[in-house]
C-alpha cells in the first residue's frame, strides 16, 4: 500500500486553509448583509414614524423650528464626529472620574477650611480622606499628584520671592 506523499499532503493543507478562509469571508459578508438590512430597517421605520407625526400635526409649531441647534459652552474642543456621544453621556448624568474626584476634593477642602481646631479628630479624618483622594487622582493621571502640588507650591513661592 502506497502513502501519500509531501505534495499531495501540501495540497490538502491549502485546499483545508482556504476552504476555512472561504468559509469565514462569507459569515463576515452575511452579518454585513444582516446588519445593513437590520440599520436599513430601522432608517424606514423612524423614517415613516416621523411621516406620521407630520401627518397627524404633531411635528407643527415647535419650540426652535427652523433655526439651528445653538451649541453647548465649553464642547468647542471635542471633534465635531464625538461631540453627539458626549452630549448623550452629559444628558445621561455620567461624569468621568477624574471629574467627581475633583469635586471631592474640592468639598474635602471646604470641610477642612470650616473645621475647627478643637475637632481635631474631624481635621485629621478630612485630611487623611484629602490626601487619598489626591493620590487616587494622581493614579488616574499617571503621576503622583501629592508630589506635582509641592513642587509647584515651590515654584510659586520662589517666584513670588523674586
């Protein structure tokens, strides 16, 4: 009985690679299809939706129509293509970390302004929360946040020497 030589087995090998990309090309130009039919859809019916509204006279007389949707302050420096996805978190209520870090922070700072020194339990509470806080921002950051706000303390005071 003969076996099959080191071509022919070659040959097996590609054919079996090929029929496997082959394979996968098509699942990937299937949920393409799928999914182009399925956002095709969905622009028919919100399409027809909005027909409706027309017809029943829902879309007349509305607050703003005809004229541009002013921008929001401060959203000048997002790329205009992210600027819809920040303005659905913004409206979603979500704030990012390093942003409610700060306010904690800064509400940390107002406690240990109004603290007292006769509760100097409270003072070291805060000021132990204080610099947690400042050392969670600092990681969010990449750097330690503790160590940025003395060197620049320095610098300030060396200028303000000068």
């Amino acid at each position: 009985m003969r076996r099959p030589g080191l071509a022919w087995m070659t040959r097996r090998v590609h054919f079996l690679i090929a029929r496997s990309v082959r394979s996968k090309h098509r699942c990937l130009l299937a949920r393409r299809a799928v999914s182009e039919g399925t956002m095709r859809f969905l622009e028919r019916l919100a399409e027809e939706k909005i027909e409706q509204a027309i017809a029943r006279g829902e879309l007349t007389n509305l607050k703003g129509a005809g004229k541009p949707i002013a921008e929001e302050a401060g959203i000048e420096w997002i790329a205009p293509e992210l600027r819809m996805a920040y303005r659905m978190l913004k409206n979603a209520g979500f704030v990012p970390e390093e942003v409610r870090l700060r306010r904690e922070i800064e509400d940390v700072r107002q406690l240990l302004a109004a603290c007292t020194l006769d509760k100097e339990a409270d003072v070291l509470v805060h000021t132990t929360r204080l610099k947690a806080l400042i050392q969670r921002l600092g990681e969010l950051r990449g750097g330690n946040l503790l160590l940025q706000e003395r060197y620049l303390a320095r610098v300030a005071g060396t200028l303000a020497q000068k």
